[in-house]
C-alpha cells in the first residue's frame, strides 16, 4: 500500500494532544507518514517532536470570554492562517485530516472543507465543543466517546470508538478487599486548589475517625510544598507528590479515585475500571466536564461534586459512606469498566486509511 500523508490538527491542551499522538503512531506503524498543525506555546510544542513527528506551527488564539478587540484579532489571525493552510494543503496533498477540536484546530479544519479534504473529528466530551459543533454538519466521520453525542452529528456518521488511552490502565488488576481504602487524588498535571483545599481540611477528619485509609495526592507544583510539609504532621499514612510520572500504575493502587472530570480522565478511569468522585472543572469550555461526570455518574460509576461544594467535610462524609459499603466501590468500577474502549487509536487509524481510499 502506497504510503500517505495524514494531518493531525489540535492542540493547546494534552487532551487534544495525546489522543492525536496516539493514532499517529498507528498510522506510522501502518506505513504512513504524519504530521501535526499546532501552536508553539501549547503542549504540542513539546509533546509532538518529542513522540518522532513533525509539527507546522501556526498563530491562532481563542475568542470565548476576551475582550473585543482581542476577539477581532483572533478572527482576522483564524482567516489568514486558514488561507496560508489552503495554499499548503495543496503542497502537502494529505489523504486526510484528523482533528481533536479545540480553536487551534480550526485552519487546518476549515482548510479541509475548503478543499474537499476528508475531514474525520474525533470528540471525547459528551458535548462536543465548539469546533467540532461548528463543522458537524461537513465531517466525513465523527468518533465519540459517549452514545449520546452521535446526536450532534449527521445520521450515519459516527462511531462509538472511545477516547485513545495507553494500554497499560486496561492492564490494571482488581483489587483485593480488605485493608482499608486507598485513596488517589489529582486535580491533573497542574495540580487543582478546590482538591487541594478539601484534601487539607479533611486529614482532621480522617485521623479522628476509626477509618483505616491511604491517600496518594498528586497536587500539582505550586501548592506541593506547603501541603506535603502539613500531611507529614497528619500521621496519615499514604504520600503527596507535585506529578506522578506512572499514572496507570497509581490508579493500580488505588480503591477510589477523586479527580476532575475532563475527557482524558474520565477515558483512564474506565479503562483501568476504578470508582470515582468527580468534581468538574467548572470553567471548562462549555461546561463539558460537568457533562462527562453526568454521564458516569448516569452509568453508576462515579459520585458527582460540584467544585463549589467540595469541601473537607463532603470530602470525609463521601468517602466514608463508599467505604461502608464495598460492593457499592465494586459496583461502581465494573460500571466504569463497561465505558471503556480497547483499541481506539487503532480504530481511529482504520478509519482514516478507509475514507482515504474511498476519496
């Protein structure tokens, strides 16, 4: 099969990065060659060069809640760099574009529609987000992550295919009853105040009641210090870290996990089919996150709370009446289990080659 050239458009954020990263690693297994369209300041700018692949920068900048003026200019850069993205489409010749939404996405989106380039979006929310919700109507395939956002697309063109995840969180074993209950908190990469917060206010509680507990806190880096330095006086048992490289392997460890509930996240929690209590980000771009925990929860495989009302009391009383109750935490990871998709990259990358062969 004569080799072919895909574009990945996204970025900005590792949830728009990673995904993207994985199936262009299939398609490179596949014999094809790849090449991304972001931005030199979001994590793309790290992540792609560093996973082997090639990365044409371009200038672009969000337009929800900014000034006018800011939002003029953003849309004036959105035209020019679609129109410098159409003139280098037609020196690349790609087969197809692959994209993860986001506004850095959208040149080399808009560019593919402008010239009749299959376009196939991939949207792990359970509301897709602007962009995607933008080009709905034009994609040549849509992959959703949750049955309910086929709705937000033509009849006929989705495919429930999940949201790519490393393989290891699938590999992780049940764990044994007994012991007490181990407890994984990240708030993501960068670490969550309300999480961060409520864990600090609720050691009190925890060392005062006769419950055995272990807690892993992943805090970020600006709040670490200060908060390792006041758990080390708790007596509790477990450990607070800024980052934690093997992420599988912590969710491994733990009976239940408190997190946000962004698309990545979620995607991990099911496939290593672990219970969670989930506290959306409440300024994610269309209130996405909220929906993602609405749907797990939906599903019984998570308790939803909302960051306003997540604190160390709700934080202690939660975990104690899931403690109480085993076969709930049970119940709850094979309900997470079941909302997992094994080989979505590789699907992803199917699709691609098959809608290219078809144009």
């Amino acid at each position: 099969m004569r080799a072919k050239l895909f574009v990945m458009a996204g970025g900005g954020t590792g949830g728009h990065v990673i995904p993207g990263i994985a199936v262009a690693r299939e398609l490179r297994r596949m014999g094809h060659e790849v090449l991304f369209v972001g931005t030199g300041r979001g994590v793309e700018n790290k992540l792609v060069p560093a996973a082997g692949f090639r990365l044409e920068k371009i200038r672009v900048g969000g337009m929800k809640n900014l000034g006018l003026v800011t939002r003029l200019a953003s849309a004036w850069r959105l035209v020019a760099e679609t129109m410098e993205q159409v003139v280098k489409f037609g020196e690349w010749e790609p087969a197809a574009v692959f994209s993860m939404g986001g506004y850095v996405a959208g040149p080399p989106v808009l560019a593919a529609l402008l010239r009749g380039v299959p376009l196939v979006v991939m949207e792990p929310n359970a509301i897709p987000g602007a962009t995607n919700r933008y080009v709905a109507r034009w994609v040549t395939r849509a992959l959703i992550n949750f049955e309910e956002t086929a709705r937000y697309f033509p009849a006929g063109r989705t495919e429930l295919t999940g949201v790519p995840v490393r393989e290891e969180f699938f590999q992780s074993p049940v764990r044994p009853e007994g012991g007490g209950i181990r407890i994984l908190i990240t708030g993501g990469s960068q670490g969550s105040r309300t999480l961060n917060e409520a864990a600090r206010a609720a050691w009190p509680l925890f060392r005062g009641s006769e419950m055995w507990i272990r807690i892993v806190h992943q805090t970020g880096t600006a709040m670490y210090e200060q908060i390792a330095a006041e758990f080390a006086k708790t007596g509790l048992a477990g450990e607070v870290v800024p980052f934690i490289t093997d992420m599988p392997a912590a969710f491994a460890e733990a009976d239940l996990v408190v997190c946000r509930s962004g698309a990545g996240t979620v995607s991990e929690l099911a496939a290593a089919g672990k219970p969670s209590i989930l506290i959306p980000f409440p300024f994610a771009a269309d209130n996405h996150q909220l929906r993602n925990a609405e749907a797990f929860v939906r599903a019984g495989a998570a308790v939803l709370s909302l960051d306003r009302e997540w604190t160390g009391e709700k934080f202690f009383e939660t975990v104690r009446a899931l403690a109480s109750d085993r076969s709930k935490l049970d119940s709850m990871g094979e309900s997470a289990r079941k909302l997992a998709h094994a080989g979505a990259a590789r699907r992803a990358a199917e699709i691609l080659v098959e809608i290219s062969e078809v144009r």
